[in-house]
C-alpha cells in the first residue's frame, strides 16, 4: 500500500509526531495532547512534537485581513 500510493515510510515515531500536529492544526488543547502522548512536561509536547504545517502558517496570517 506504501508504494502503490506513494506513501511516505514512517515509524513509530514519526507518527506520535504526526498525530501531535494533527491536533495542534485542528486546535486542540496543548494540554490534552501532551496527556494523550504521556508527556510529563508540556514542553516537550510543544518544542519537540508539534510542528506547524504551511496551511496553519497562511491561516494564521489570514488574521490580518480581518483588520479594518
């Protein structure tokens, strides 16, 4: 199914990764994320795990139009 679709190989670990900037771009609670990836500090969640993707970046710029 990998190469059929040209999927991307990943392991484990890049999908905790994966499932965290999910979460972020669909706005959930840094908090819940962090307790659904058994991080004890938060700031590994935030740092090390959530990763912005283009889209998150043009829609938080997007903000601006709304200035009048």
């Amino acid at each position: 199914m990998i190469e059929k679709y040209s999927l991307p190989k990943l392991n484990f670990h890049a999908l905790r990764h994966s499932y965290a900037s999910f979460m972020v771009s669909r706005n959930v609670n840094f908090k819940m994320i962090q307790e659904q990836l058994g991080h004890s500090d938060i700031k590994m969640t935030i740092n090390t795990y959530s990763h912005l993707t283009k889209k998150d970046k043009n829609e938080a710029s997007d903000h601006f139009d709304d200035l009048n």
